[in-house]
C-alpha cells in the first residue's frame, strides 16, 4: 500500500477469533454490497468481539453503517442514493469541505446515534450522515469512497488518520 503497511485481506463471514489469531493492530471495514441491516445480522456480532479486543477499526461504506449498527446506531433506506463522483462533503471538526464519490441507497441515522458516537461529517447535498467517531475508542468511519481512484483524493488524509491511530494505540498495549 501506499501507506507501507501490510494488508491482509479476509471474508465477510471470517469469525472474530479467526480475525484476532492474525495479530492485527488495525482493522479496516471494506465498503460491499446490500442492505446494511441485513449484513449485520451476522457481522455485528463478528464486529462487536473486534471491538471488545480494542483493535483501530476504520470503516467505509456498508462498513461505516455496519460498525455504526455494532455501536447501536440504526440503518435507513435513502429516498435517493448517493452515486458518483464530485458530493461534497463537510468535516465537522476542521470545517472543511471534501469532494467525494460515493455510491450507497442506505444511511446512518443520526437520531439513533449513542451518546459515545459523534457525528464527523455530512453531505452537503441533502446533511445525511457521512462519518462518525467514538469518543474512546479507537473507531471511526466514513459513508464515502476516500479510496475511489480515479477520483476525488481530499479525503486520502483518512488513511494517515487511521495509520496514526494504529500507532497511538500499539504504544498503549
């Protein structure tokens, strides 16, 4: 990677304990297809024990609405999808505004947030949801493609992000 870490990469349905036999220090939640509710089903439960062992995890799409459900937060259809490239996005902790590309019909809903889960940016097209954080943990996510090449690259800072956090956290255990 670009980042000089060393990826490795398992299936949706890889139990918890299979996961944390790898020793990861961090775990990214990939984007994917379908009804996030449905997925977490089986993989809130696999999330939840990641995120008892007090791994970084990074989320980004279905796993940004997958590690908000794990963290009690609820899914909902949008009445529009998000799709493309070029939505802007605002950082609510710096006030910047990211361009970015998305492609997601399902939403976090903010209401249902718990109170140790903070909003961290939102669509500048319609105010949805775009990101979140937990206040102690190390856990964030993002509802866009901060990854999508060719395409936008304001939101590549994400990944330092949560390359950092990787590192604070290794210094702590």
């Amino acid at each position: 990677s670009d980042l000089n870490c060393l990826v490795k990469v398992v299936p949706a349905e890889t139990s918890a304990e299979k996961i944390l036999s790898l020793k990861p220090h961090g775990i990214f939640l990939s984007n994917g297809p379908g009804d996030p509710a449905a997925t977490g089903k089986y993989a809130k439960l696999i999330i939840k024990k990641l995120i008892d062992n007090k791994v970084p995890i990074f989320g980004i799409c279905l796993g940004h609405q997958l590690l908000a459900i794990t963290l009690g937060a609820k899914t909902k259809k949008m009445l529009l999808g998000h799709r493309g490239a070029n939505h802007p996005v605002k950082n609510l902790e710096t006030s910047k505004v990211e361009i970015t590309s998305q492609n997601h019909g399902f939403e976090v809903d903010r209401k249902s947030l718990p109170n140790n889960v903070v909003e961290t940016h939102i669509s500048l097209f319609d105010n949805t949801n775009e990101g979140i954080r937990h206040k102690e943990l190390p856990l964030f996510s993002v509802q866009y493609h901060p990854e999508a090449s060719p395409g936008p690259h304001d939101s590549n800072y994400l990944f330092n992000q949560f390359k950092s956090l990787v590192k604070k956290n290794a210094k702590k255990n």
